[in-house]
C-alpha cells in the first residue's frame, strides 16, 4: 500500500500536456464561436490543443517560455515530467476522479499522445504557432486576441507563484485579449480552491470586468470542476 500524500511533490511546473477534448470540456468551449475566434493558449506548455485546434481549421495561438528551446529538448523534459508524475500518482490517486481516465496508464497514455502531438507540430510551426514569452510579460499587442485560457497554471502552482503574479498575468492577458479569459481549474494541487480565487474577484484592479464561475464537464483533480471566466 503506498504512502498517501497531499499533493504531488514537484520542484518545478511540470511539461504534461493536456488534449483538445479536455480543453473543450474544461473550458466550455461549446459557448465559444470557435471559427470566428482568434485564441491564445496562454502558458500553453505542451498541449495538443493548438495542433488539434489547428487541424479543425480553428485560429490559434500557444505561448509560453519553454518555446525559446529545441523541439528535442522539450521532448526529452516531457517524457521526464511524465514518469515523475506517473511514479508519484498511487499516493495521490485519491485526490482525483477516476472517470474522464479509467486508471493511472489511461493518464499516462492520455498525456503521451498530448506531448507527442504537440512536439510535432512544434517542429513543423515553430514560431508561427508557438511564441515564447515569460509571463506576466508578451510581446503581443493590445487587444490581439478574442479568447485567452490559462490551463493548469495560474491557482494550480499558488504554491510557488505569487498573488502578485496572478494580477500581474491576468492584467497582461487583459490587455491582449478583447473579450474573455477563461483560467482552468481554480483549485491548488491539493484539490482545494486556491486562496487567490477570491483576492481576484475582490482586487480593485479587476472592478471593471465580468467574473463568473462556471461548472464545467471535466473534472479529473479533485473539486476541479469550475472554471473562471473574466470577461473585459
């Protein structure tokens, strides 16, 4: 029997890449008019979603600091992070629902097939379609996209990133995008909502917008079921 934990140890934020069907339901896409939308997958890290949303003829835009490195060597840092993880998931097995993936190799094989996809397409798009940037800064312009999400980033890691960073991201997505940013899940890495969720909603700085937690038709981590949607 293994030891139980809290939450999975990890000294840094992890490459593992999440699927379109995930993205779809994690972040209601369905509300979205998808062929008319220009997208930034923001902290986009090795997703499929760009490269499958790209297939559907979607407009979309990865962004994210490990694009400054070789296809190979993000490659070599996925399959890493995986076995990491995957050694790790029978002591925090409880803290997730077992619906969405069967088991632990469902997951794993789940995650391969993301960073897979993605590390091909990366080699054939490069720059074109995966732009680096060291969040909270960009280089993009005002008002660039119509739909930014956040997945897996901002709330996941408070535990490492700051509340000033929280604001500071979520000002620069702002900026760049004209109608929504949608930030999936708002729970820790403990499946317990994050504490920066409600400093958000209550910042000053946020006043002017929309917010909204909406329940969503995904939920792998536990109590990970909402998503954050500020409109601008």
């Amino acid at each position: 029997m293994p030891e139980l934990k809290d939450k999975l140890e990890l000294k840094d934020i992890v490459l593992l890449g999440r699927t379109f069907d995930e993205y779809f339901r994690a972040f209601n896409l369905q509300d979205i008019d998808l062929k008319n939308a220009k997208i930034l997958d923001a902290a986009s890290g090795v997703s499929s979603f760009c490269a499958e949303a790209a297939e559907q003829g979607f407009n979309v835009t990865g962004s994210d600091r490990i694009y400054s490195l070789s296809a190979s060597t993000i490659e070599s840092r996925c399959a890493q992070d995986l076995e990491l993880v995957m050694a790790q998931m029978p002591g925090v097995s409880h803290l997730y629902n077992w619906e969405y993936f069967k088991d632990v190799e469902s997951l794993k094989a789940a995650r391969q097939r993301a960073y897979k996809l993605f590390v091909g397409d990366f080699q054939r798009q490069g720059h074109r379609r995966y732009v680096p940037c060291e969040y909270p800064h960009t280089d993009f312009f005002n008002n660039q996209f119509t739909i930014t999400l956040i997945s897996h980033f901002l709330f996941l890691y408070d535990d490492r990133l700051d509340y000033e960073f929280h604001r500071e991201t979520i000002k620069e997505c702002m900026r760049i995008t004209s109608k929504e940013i949608r930030i999936f899940p708002i729970v820790n890495l403990k499946g317990e909502q994050s504490p920066y969720v409600e400093k958000i909603l209550n910042d000053e700085a946020f006043f002017d917008c929309t917010k909204d937690i909406q329940a969503v038709d995904y939920n792998f981590i536990r109590n990970g079921n909402r998503v954050l949607v500020i409109s601008v």
